[in-house]
C-alpha cells in the first residue's frame, strides 16, 4: 500500500485541533503530515503521533512538495483561494467551508450516505454543513427503504458551531457574537437572513439535503435554531413518505447501519442528548414514532457531535474511503 502525504489547512483552529485527535484515532496510510496555518500561528509546534512537527504559513507554493492529500478547515476564503492552487498541484482537498457545496463539479460526500460521488472530483471534495450531516445519515436510510416526500427539520444548534467568541459569551453571560445574549435563550437566527425570510443556514440544510441524496426536486422546509449549550447539534426531524412503511423494518435498519447509535427506550428515558453525543463519531437516534397528523408520516430526534462528525470525522471519513479505495 502507497504511504500517503498529507496536508492539514487551519491546523490551529477549534476543527483543525478536533482533526489531529481524529487521524489519531484512524488507521491511516500516512507517512508525512504537514500542518498549515495562517502568518500568525506560523511557527508553533504540534506534537502528533510521537513526533514534533512545525508549522508552516499557508502560502501558494505550500502545495509544491507532492501533497496526496489535504483537509482544509480554514474558513471560505481561504479555501477559494488556496484549494483551487493546492488542486492543479495535484493534491485532492477535502474542504470543510461552505465555498465549493453548491458547486455542480464539486461532490457534497457524507461516506454512509453518498461515498461514490466522491469518485466524481476535480481535485475538491466538499464536506457538508454540521447540521446536514447527522440529518442525512439517517434520512438515507429511510428513503432506500421508501421514498421521502417531504422534510421539516427543526435543529437545535449548539455554540461552539459559531466559534470561541460565541462560547465564551455562553460561559461568561456576554453578548459579543450573537444579536442577544445566548445565555438562557434560543436564538431563531443562525447566519444571516435572506429575502426569502429564510436564514443562510437554512437554505444550505435545504439545498445540501437535495444534492447528496440526489433528490432535487424534494420538498424542504427548515427552522435553525441556535441554543446555551456548548457542543453537540439535536434535531427534530419530520418525514414524510410518498407511500405506507413498515416503522419496525426502519428501526432495524437504523439500528443495523454503520455511524448511528439507536436510543430509543422511552421506559428507561433513553433517547439521544447532547452530554451523550460529545467526543463521538456517530449520529445519535432516538424518539421514532409515526406521524399521525398526515398518512405516512414519521418523527425522530437526532443529536450528533458537530465538530466531530458534523466537521472533522467526516472529512476524515473521506480522506479514509477514497485511500481505501485506491488500494
């Protein structure tokens, strides 16, 4: 098996941090890793895996040296700038940032759900936004089992999703990152407001939803909702099906498919929470029940680590298939 080189983009940063300690975690051909930073934290040093490294300023000739591969979490500027270099160079960029999802050549992968789109890159694979990412883990599964209809996602967001300056106004009871203070409120505003009354963050749920399950016609409704709770994002999730199910048959896929966990006993007040889900990779599911305000309706609550897998892991899934693909 080929020994890879890879490239981390924003290694400093809360998700670039998160990904160290995932690469850990996986069993990766990887010889030589090379930490990218901005001018600023150029400089410090990393120990990983046994080895101290130093961390080089991102620049356009960083990309040079025969990079396989790079995961970029470094914010959309960054990103159009750099990843489109780092591609012609010929390394493959897994880029965290909202700059490339909505591009038609550039593939919007979650590895459970869609990961032979992947295989359809032009050197940029794109990894969706934390929220659509344990939402689509679960809905794929229930559409191959019957086709979906409609989606009413409500999410419930937490801080550490809009940065340090957002948690520490959570720890501290201050008001510097949101419109209100996040302390003992639920803010229906994540990002900014379009002129469809909608949020940015809603719209990319809708529309991301529809590209990786290769629906694009399937009707979305969402609410984004930021909450005071530090790490992990809950969902309240409405489907609606074009025709009858078996809700047993879902259960048992669910609880048979790789990257969920199943909580879901209502004797004992199992069902998923955000305490639960931190440090995991997995999408939490719980509260599975039928709708029986439409003919084929069904809810289910989903919570899931949203810098883990709703960022880091799932580019490290990525970067994991498409290695083990090639071998």
């Amino acid at each position: 098996m080929k020994n890879y080189k890879l490239a981390l983009v924003g290694a400093t940063g809360v998700v670039g941090r998160t990904a160290l300690e995932v690469l850990n975690e996986f069993d990766l051909p990887i010889q030589e890793y090379v930490f990218l930073a901005s001018k600023k934290s150029a400089g410090n040093k990393i120990n990983f895996k046994g080895k101290e490294y130093i961390i080089q300023e991102l620049t356009e000739n960083s990309f040079d040296n025969g990079i396989d591969y790079a995961i970029f979490s470094a914010g959309g500027d960054t990103a159009k700038h750099f990843a489109p270099i780092a591609s012609q160079k010929g390394c493959i960029v897994i880029d965290n940032s909202s700059a490339f999802r909505m591009e038609d050549d550039v593939p919007l992968v979650v590895p459970e759900v869609n990961p032979d789109d992947a295989l359809n890159h032009h050197g940029i694979i794109a990894n969706p936004n934390c929220s659509t990412i344990q939402a689509v883990v679960p809905l794929k599964i229930m559409n191959d089992i019957c086709p979906i209809k409609r989606i009413v996602y409500s999410t419930y967001q937490a801080v550490s999703g809009a940065g340090k300056q957002a948690l520490d106004d959570l720890r501290n009871n201050t008001c510097h990152k949101f419109p209100h203070p996040i302390n003992n409120n639920c803010l229906p505003h994540i990002d900014v407001f379009l002129e469809n009354g909608y949020t940015k963050e809603e719209m990319k749920m809708i529309n991301e939803t529809r590209k990786i399950l290769h629906k694009p016609n399937l009707k979305i409704t969402a609410t984004t909702v930021r909450v005071p709770v530090e790490n992990s994002h809950s969902e309240s999730i409405n489907v609606e099906f074009e025709q009858d199910f078996d809700i047993n048959e879902i259960i048992f896929k669910l609880k048979s498919a790789k990257g969920i966990i199943v909580q879901d006993d209502l004797q004992q007040n199992i069902y998923p929470i955000a305490t639960h889900a931190n440090g995991h990779n997995e999408v939490f599911v719980g509260r599975i029940r039928r709708d029986n305000s439409v003919p084929y309706g069904l809810n289910f609550w989903c919570v899931a680590d949203n810098i883990r897998k709703g960022a880091a892991t799932n580019a490290v899934q990525i970067l994991d298939w498409l290695i083990r693909k090639e071998n």
